[in-house]
C-alpha cells in the first residue's frame, strides 16, 4: 500500500510496519509510537533507558512510498543505534 496521505489510518499502520521491523531486526523496546510534527512525521522510541528518542523525517518523503518501503527506509539507518538502547 502506497501511502497517499497522512492520516490517522496512515499512521496506524506505519506503527505496525515499525513493530515488524524492530522484530525482524530483533530490536526491543517498552514503547514505541509514530506522530506528525508539523511537515515532520517522528518515530518515538522508549528503550530500557525508559528515556524517549525522537526521531524524524519528512512527511513529504513519505507520500507515494509503500508502507514497509517507508519503514525499512526510517529504521535501518538507525537500527544499531536502537539496539544500544533496548
């Protein structure tokens, strides 16, 4: 699914997209959550630091990219970091 706009429905699966790549990466976490922030989309992260990491990109970049596309994208430059922190 190519993503069109940015809306509730949207975000929800992006959350979903996330939790399968943290799995499949084996990255844990207590939390995790996708927001708008403006033109920004963000990716909250809660590791055992039980701190919360914000990390963004932008919302632009998003339209016309499929789902998972988009969650590899955000989440695999940023994995091993993830992993220090779960």
């Amino acid at each position: 699914m190519e993503i069109n706009k940015i809306d509730q429905q949207t975000l929800a699966l992006l959350h979903k997209a996330f939790e399968i790549v943290l799995e499949q990466n084996n990255v844990t976490y207590n939390k995790i959550g996708i927001a708008e922030d403006g033109e920004q989309l963000l990716f909250l992260y809660e590791g055992k630091d039980e701190k919360v990491h914000v990390f963004n990109w932008s919302k632009t970049s998003s339209i016309g990219v499929s789902i998972g596309v988009l969650a590899q994208s955000v989440l695999m430059p940023i994995i091993p970091h993830l992993r220090l922190l779960s």
